[in-house]
C-alpha cells in the first residue's frame, strides 16, 4: 500500500530529471526512508542520552536498601 506525497520543484529540475533514465520515485522514496531512519536513531540517541544522565544522579545503595526492605 502507497500514499501520495506531493512536492513543487523547479521546471528546469523537472526538465532536467526527464532527461535521464532513473527511476526517481525510487531514488526519493530511498533518500526519504534513510533520511528518516537517521533522524529517528538521533531521536532515539538523545533520550537515551539524557535517561542516562538522570541515572547518573541515583543512589544506587539507595536502591538496593529499599528493594531489600520491600
């Protein structure tokens, strides 16, 4: 299954990519899922970055004292 994503680009770019043989829906559908991937892991880099962060300020005494207590 497929959607469609509309996007304006130049004539001449237009002109210019019929002038060749490539497939450019797949070229861009490529470029957009790689892009995407790179952006999500970065996301995903960052939060892991700061819940690190925020561990790093836990008392881990503290913890083993309470888990022993309950």
């Amino acid at each position: 299954m497929s959607t469609v994503y509309g996007i304006r680009i130049p004539k001449k770019l237009r002109e210019l990519m019929a002038s060749v043989d490539i497939d450019w829906q797949k070229e861009i559908s490529g470029f957009i899922e790689a892009r995407a991937k790179k952006a999500l892991m970065s996301k995903y880099l960052e939060e892991s970055r700061e819940k690190l962060e925020k561990m790093k300020n836990i008392d881990n005494a503290e913890l083993i004292r309470e888990d022993r207590e309950s």
